[in-house]
C-alpha cells in the first residue's frame, strides 16, 4: 500500500514512484497531459503520498483551471461569417481561388 | 481524330469535375470543423478581434487553395501550420525585422509590463491576480498560456502554431506559470515555493 510508505520513500523515488525532484521537472507537463503512460503513473504515485508536492500539483492545477475559465466563447456572428467566406470558395476551383483574396 | 480529341477532353472535364468534388469534400470534413479553433487561436495570436477574423480568412483561402496537396492527416496541424506562415506574412508586412530573440527579452523583461507589487496587491482574488499576471507576462510567454491553457492545444500544436519546437514552448510555457504560481504567492494565495 502506497499509503503505508515513509515520507522519505517519496522523496527519494522508487521504481514504481517519482522523486520530489522528479516530480518537481515533469509536474506541469503531468497536468497538461504531456507524459507518457509510465511516468504519468509514477508521478501520480508520488503525489498521493508527498503533501509537499501534492500542495504544488493544486496549485498549478488551479492556475490552469483559472486560465481556462478565460476562455471566451467565439463570436458566434464572426463563426458564421467565416463559415460563409469557406463555402463560397468552394465554389471556385482551388487555383483560381487567389482572385478571391479580397473577399 | 476530332471524335478522340472531344473523348479526351470530356476525359479530363470528369477527372477535374472528380478532383473538385473530392477538394470539396476533404475541405468541408476536415476544414470547417476546425474554423472555430483557428479563430480561438488567431485571437491568443493578435490584439484585435477584426485582426483575427482577417487572419483566419487568409487561412481559409490558403487552405482551399493548397487543399489538393493536402494528405487528409492531421488537418489541425496542417490548418495551424498555415495560420503561422499567413500571421508571419503579415507581421513581416508590418514589422520588417525582428532584432531581438524573443526568450532573452522575455528574460530581461524587455517591452512587456513589468511586475508591480501593487498590481497584486490590489486584488486579491484568485482570477484577478491570474489576470494581472497574465497581462505582466512578455508576449512570447504570454501566447503560450494562451493557446495551451486557454484555446487548449497540445505543446505540439502550440508549437505549430508559433514556429518553434516543442521545447520551447514547454519551457516558455512552464516558465510562465512559474511567474503566474510566483504572483499567487506574493498575493497569499499559494503557498511560497517550497525549496531553491
């Protein structure tokens, strides 16, 4: 049981569990889902058991969270104008099209 | 021999009449569905909203005319590989040479705005102080949190996007949010880092 661990097990890593070190280098790229199978599971490992490390993945999690909600949903009329701009170019053969970059 | 002659070109009508319903197709599955990403990501990519609209539509344009080279693979990264090389044209229209690498004026904090203590001082809630981070960021790094964190893209796709390799965006990327978690902290609002 990883639970059963001492706080020292995680510090310094196994084989099956990152290292704060570790975890410190691949952290944010864990939470943008950029690591592979393994190591998302060694680095998720540490975290359940190292608070230090648990309080750091929060905080970047919630800092992602936060710049996501700045998202703003895409004008919905400039969307459409677009939309129109595509299918109208599909209505000339791709190599004439250049006439068209005004539009 | 005139009989032949009219054969071949009726032919070549039904090849071409062929290849342009198949542009067509490719075009309508595989650009249309992504309009509304390149227009997120053309808006992370410049200040105004009419600019983004005007650079999406030259991608647009560029995508149809180039669609007969188009594989049928990946086509985000295709459509952000265009929008980069359409933004750069313009940019380069605009601003004819850039002197200075992008990273080392980040470094340096050089032509952004510059952290203030009372900036986050100021508000103290969470997205305010991720806002004024945000806005104190140098542009390179701040079009990195703009595209991954808030358009969503992958470091690949970011990295399409800018003209960059992957690493660079990772590193601008984690450095950024190093800065943002930095201005948290000041404001009380994370905890402070936790060892050099």
């Amino acid at each position: 049981m990883i639970d059963e661990l001492p706080w020292w097990r995680a510090m310094v890593g196994t084989k099956d569990m990152a290292s704060c070190r570790q975890v410190g280098r691949l952290l944010q790229s864990y939470l943008d889902g950029e690591v592979d199978d393994l190591t998302a599971r060694r680095v998720a490992r540490h975290l359940d058991l190292c608070r230090r490390c648990g309080l750091e993945a929060s905080t970047y999690a919630e800092v992602k969270k936060a710049l996501a909600r700045r998202g703003t949903p895409v004008p919905g009329d400039a969307h459409e104008r677009l939309l129109r701009f595509a299918e109208q170019l599909m209505d000339t053969p791709p190599g004439q099209s250049a006439e068209n970059e005004s539009v | 021999m005139q009989g032949s002659v009219c054969r071949v070109a009726s032919d070549m009508e039904d090849r071409l009449s062929e290849r342009t319903v198949r542009d067509r197709q490719t075009y309508t599955s595989c650009v249309l569905p992504e309009i509304e990403v390149l227009l997120r990501v053309a808006s992370s990519m410049t200040d105004q909203r009419s600019d983004a609209e005007d650079l999406v539509q030259d991608t647009l344009l560029r995508a149809w005319r180039s669609i007969d080279t188009f594989d049928g693979r990946h086509p985000r990264a295709w459509l952000l590989t265009i929008l980069r090389n359409a933004q750069v044209n313009r940019h380069r229209r605009r601003r004819p040479q850039l002197l200075d690498d992008p990273d080392l004026a980040a470094d340096r904090g050089v032509g952004d705005a510059q952290d203030s203590a009372e900036d986050v001082v100021v508000g103290r809630t969470f997205d305010v102080v991720i806002d004024a981070a945000l806005s104190a960021l140098p542009t390179t790094f701040r079009q990195v949190v703009l595209l991954v964190d808030v358009d969503g893209l992958t470091y690949a796709e970011a990295a399409e996007v800018l003209g960059v390799p992957e690493g660079t965006v990772m590193s601008r990327l984690h450095r950024a949010r190093k800065r943002i978690r930095d201005r948290l902290a000041a404001a009380d609002l994370a905890p402070r880092r936790r060892r050099p």
